[in-house]
C-alpha cells in the first residue's frame, strides 16, 4: 500500500470537523462561541473537554488529552496517521489517492483495489440480501421476523435479509455487477463441493443477519434457519476470512459505540436477536460476540471505548460458565464487571417480547457485582459446608479475582470472602498468591524460593499480599525524588481556589501550574474546581467535590470541610487551618506565593531529570543537546528569582 497522498490529506483537514467527530463519540454542548463535551477518554459527569472549531482541536482539562482532529481519531479509533486519514476520508466522502514508491508499488496497488472491490461486494450483497426480504419466496422469514415481534423500523436499522432457497443465486446476481468467483470465495459467500468441484452459494434459505466491524463496515454474515424440521445447524457463519475474523467483531458495536460514554457502560448479550431487543428498548449500549466465545480481543475492543461492563448471559449452566469466562477477561482488561440475573428460561429478547420495552429495562437495571455474582452461583453448585466445597468455590472465585490489576481491589476482594467463608484472611490471600504464580512464569526465582547460604533445605517465607516483591533486588529508586513541600504546596493551592473564586479564575491562566497538577486526589479537586470555574460554576465546587471518590482523601476532605465550616459562619475545629477571615490582599498574595512555589519546584524536577538523562546518555551530541535545555531551565530559573525579587 502506498503513501496517502497530500492532496488527499489538505481535503481531509480542510473539510473534517472537529465538533462533528467529536459529537459521533460523545454528547457536545454549545456554551456560547464554544463547544464543550464529556471526554471520551475518560469518565466524568462534567464536561470538561473543550473544542476548538477554528483550530481544529481539542483539550481535556480532567484527563490532558489534547490534539487536533487527527490525532483525536488516532486515539478514539486505535490507529495510526493513515488510519486516521482514511477514516475521516471514508466519513466525509473523500476519496484516498496513494503515491506508489519502490519496486512492488504495482502489486500493493492492486491488491489495495482488490481488497476495496470485496469490501463493496460484501456491502452490496448485504443490501441485496435485505431487498430480497420483500420477495414473495420470503414469506417464511417474514413470519418468523413478525413471531418474534420485530417491526419494520428494526428489520431496516439491523438491514436484516433473506437468502434465495438456491444453489447460485448469489452467484449469479454478483456476476451481473461484475464480481468473478475469485471475489466470492475471498468475502466467504460460496462453498466448495470437492467431490462434484463446484462452488454454490453458502447461505441458502435463511434469515440473514449482516454483520459489521466497528467503523460500520459490513464484514461477513450469520444466517438462521427457517425450517424448524430441517436439519441443518441453526447458525451458519461467515468463515474465516481477510474481512471477517469472529473473534475480534462484536455485533453492534457500531451501534453502540456512539452511545456507551453517555450510557456509562457497555451491555454484553449472548446473541443476536437479544442484542436488536435491547437496542430496541432503549439500550443501545447492548453488543454481543459474534458466533463464538468472548475473547481477549473482545475486551480489547471495547475496552477502547468503555471501562465497564454488565453481562447478561442465560441463567443455565452454559450461561453460568460462559459468564465466569467473561468476568475473567474483562478483569484482566481492567473492567468494573456486574452481571444481570435473568429469570430462567427467559433471555433479553424473549422479556421483550411479553413484557415489551419497559419490562427488559426493568430487568436489566437489577446489577449484581461480578464477584457476589460468582460466589452465589459458585455456592449454589457447591456444598459450602465441605472442605471439598469451600475449595471448590474458593478457587473459582479466585480465578476471577487473580487477573484483577489493582493490588487493593484484590485485596478487598480477598478479604470480604474470607469473610463469607469464615476462614483467615492470609488463607485466601495466600491461595491467591498460589493462583498467580502458577498463571505468571517469573523470569527471576522469586525471593522466598531462593535458600540462604546459611542452611541446607531451608527456605524465606513467602510474602504475605499478592504482588510483594519477588525479585531479589528492587529497582534503584528515581534519580529525582520531590521534596515534602511540594505537597503541601498543592494542598495550600486547593485550600486558597476552593475558598476563593477570584484565584480559581487566575488559575486558569496558569497554564503551567496545570500541566503539573499531581496524579493523586489533590491534583483532581483542583482540576475539577478549575472546570467549574470555567463554566462559571465555582459556587458549586465543595457540592460536586463531596459527590465524588476524592472526598474520601484527608486533605481533600479537610479543605472541603473547612470551607463548609466558613459557609456556615461556624468555628472550625482549632487543628483546621482556613484562610477565609485574611484580607483580599492577603488572599492575592498566597495564591501568587503558592504559584511561584509550585512553578519552582516543577522547574526543579525538569532540571533534576535533565541532570539524570545527561549522567546516564552514552552520546555526545545528546548529552550537548541535553546540557543546552538544562541550561535554560537553570536561567529560567534565575530570572524568576531575580523577577520574584523586584516585585
């Protein structure tokens, strides 16, 4: 494949628009001139990512993504520059023309073009496929789609079809729009007969679902049978092919994509019809794997998108396991997982169909947290009064917990069924530390396995939590370690915008006391007062702030607490210091004390970094390089102490 050409590239820029793209991933909201909307690369409540329509780009100020269009639909897509390129040139119409270099150019042409002709076959055969819904040979599919209660608006937005009962109506139709057999046997819409050597169409009589990848693109399909008395399987796939690969497509995800940052997560189904249901009922966040077992790639793909998931599988033992399975993925992709206990019997599209809309939603609001869930059932298909039992129900549920990245959701976990099961804590933790080194390969001998020199056959006792350290020397810390005060710093910083609305606003001229905030409770208080403050909404600070995690950190709480202490007229107690009875002057004077603090020791830590990198870079012309940054920075920082001195 060749390089996109530039021209291709300027129309590109020249007609994409960063509020469209944007709006086709998150709810946008005009604010005056300006265009504010939730980020979509991260969770809140309040819109903080704003976007520039005349610069074409956009800045979160809760998570710090920042870029223009291009580099927005890198991230939100997974892709590279032509990645990127080509999927806006595919939204806004415009055709990609390619500089062909080097001595293949001709052949990667070729197969560019080959492949862009089979995409357009399987798009065509698709619509194709749903017009022939409307033949009277259809009737039987028409009757089934009614029996299970799908209207006329489904039926279009899914562009559900009907195969001809035949053995080369496919294949005589792609012929007269010039497709050649070559074209069918790569988009797998032909089988071979080996011993007659001949091809016939693959789908046949059947219900036809299209199935697209996540930029809504059709990809392959899977047909249901409409005789009940035939013998045939009831599903039949797309093989596996260039375009299809079941194992990393998720049906409607182009659906739901869209709408899962507004929903708040992501809704797994088990099948197909189940998924329409859903969509149907207003939950339009609902996906399911597409004719396997969710996998690895499934979480990946919509973890780019979502960080939670609720699993609604059958309430059977097919269900229980496949759910057990899913739970186990999906931690180790670092989702929040809860499960929806469906009445037995009954599926998604199934409560549709007698309860209609309301009902499902009803159902599926009731959340049980993934690891209660697997307990239960684990509980239920166990005698938790036998030893056998116990460890039976102990070891499936550790499965789940193991893959879990947070060592103290893990370790709450551990703790809270060491509870249930009435045994000690280290027990469970020490079971799951088993669990891990058996799944995890060290490539060192972990400390405790190793002998001391001092006795034969004795060993060190291994380390009581799941993720002690094993290896036999820690990585040396840091070369630059900040210093105590800058903590204080930030606390002092927060306690002085929180009280003060004047300070918040200059804040936000402070662009690099912004780009320094901490990683840690502190640094989110203040970014939140800060969007606030933007939005003109600073008087609702402490009540935004009390609603969220952070509150629970000491400082955090401490400085919201005073300032509601100020609110209220009432004396706080004599160990909360408050600003609020110091003068304005004296107010002004402590924001512009804690900046330039804050702007030094920032400054500090850039020089100390630039000081390791120079110890450690093997390469003169780097380490000149290095020594020319560092040596502004140290005079950067001179002249704020001389500037700090004249004032």
């Amino acid at each position: 494949m060749g390089l996109i050409s530039q021209e291709t590239i300027d129309q590109v820029y020249a007609k994409a628009d960063i509020v469209e793209v944007v709006g086709g991933f998150a709810e946008v909201h005009r604010r005056g001139k300006e265009y504010w909307c939730c980020c979509p690369f991260h969770h809140e409540k309040t819109p903080s990512c704003k976007l520039n329509q005349e610069r074409q780009g956009y800045y979160c100020f809760g998570c710090k993504e920042h870029g223009n269009i291009i580099t927005f639909v890198k991230k939100i897509m997974n892709t590279d520059f032509p990645g990127a390129i080509r999927w806006l040139a595919d939204k806004y119409g415009i055709q990609v023309v390619e500089e062909q270099r080097g001595k293949d150019s001709e052949e990667a042409e070729r197969l560019r073009k080959l492949a862009e002709k089979r995409r357009s076959l399987l798009n065509d055969i698709a619509m194709w496929y749903h017009t022939q819904l409307s033949s009277p040979e259809a009737e039987i599919a028409r009757n089934y789609l009614a029996g299970r209660g799908l209207d006329a608006n489904a039926i279009e937005q899914f562009k559900l079809g009907y195969s001809p009962n035949g053995w080369d109506n496919a294949i005589r139709w792609a012929a007269g729009f010039g497709y050649d057999m070559e074209d069918l046997k790569a988009t797998g819409l032909v089988s071979e007969n080996e011993e007659r050597q001949r091809l016939y169409d693959r789908f046949r009589g059947r219900l036809m679902f299209p199935i697209w990848n996540e930029l809504g693109k059709v990809v392959g399909f899977s047909a249901r049978v409409l005789d009940p008395d035939a013998k045939a399987a009831k599903y039949v796939n797309s093989p596996e092919t260039e375009f299809f690969q079941k194992g990393q497509l998720l049906y409607a995800l182009n659906f739901a994509r869209p709408k899962l940052k507004d929903m708040g997560y992501a809704l797994v189904c088990e099948g197909q019809l189940d998924v329409i249901s859903c969509h149907r009922a207003g939950l339009v966040n609902a996906v399911a794997a597409q004719g396997t077992a969710f996998t690895e790639q499934h979480a990946k793909l919509l973890r780019k998108s979502i960080d939670k998931a609720v699993l609604s599988f059958d309430a059977d033992t097919a269900g229980y396991k496949a759910a057990e399975r899913t739970i186990t993925l999906l931690h180790a992709a670092e989702f929040n997982v809860s499960v929806v206990t469906l009445p037995p019997g009954e599926d998604p599209d199934s409560i549709f169909r007698t309860g209609g809309p309301e009902a499902l939603r009803q159902v599926m609001s009731v959340t049980e947290p993934a690891i209660p869930y697997l307990f239960r059932i684990s509980c239920e298909q166990d005698d938790v009064n036998s030893p056998e039992g116990k460890s039976q129900i102990i070891h499936r549920v550790l499965a789940a917990v193991q893959p879990i990245k947070d060592d103290i959701t893990r370790t709450a976990h551990c703790q809270w069924l060491a509870e249930k099961m009435n045994l000690p804590e280290n027990l469970i933790l020490s079971t799951l530390h088993a669990l891990q080194n058996k799944a995890e390969t060290p490539r060192i001998t972990p400390v405790w396995q190793h002998r001391p020199s001092g006795g034969q056959g004795a060993s060190v006792a291994p380390p009581p939590f799941p993720h002690a350290q094993q290896f036999p020397q820690a990585s040396p810390p840091p070369f630059f370690m900040p210093a105590p005060p800058i903590s204080q710093t930030w606390n002092a910083l927060f306690d002085i915008i929180l009280h003060d609305e004047v300070s918040a606003q200059k804040l936000l001229l402070e662009q690099e006391i912004l780009d320094g905030l901490p990683k840690n409770a502190i640094g989110s208080a203040i970014n939140q007062v800060v969007i606030l403050s933007m939005q003109d909404e600073w008087a609702s600070s402490v009540q935004e702030i009390t609603s969220m995690d952070i509150f629970n950190d000491p400082d955090v709480g401490r400085a919201v607490m005073a300032s509601q202490y100020a609110n209220l007229a009432v004396s706080p107690p004599a160990t909360t210091p408050v600003l609020e009875g110091a003068s304005e002057n004296r107010m002004v004077m402590a924001f512009n004390d804690c900046v330039f603090k804050l702007k030094m020791l920032l400054l500090e830590e850039k020089i100390a970094q630039k000081q390791n990198l120079m110890a450690t870079e093997p390469n003169e012309e780097t380490r000149r390089s290095l020594q020319a940054e560092l040596t502004n920075l140290i005079r950067k920082k001179m002249q704020m102490r001389n500037d700090r001195r004249g004032t």
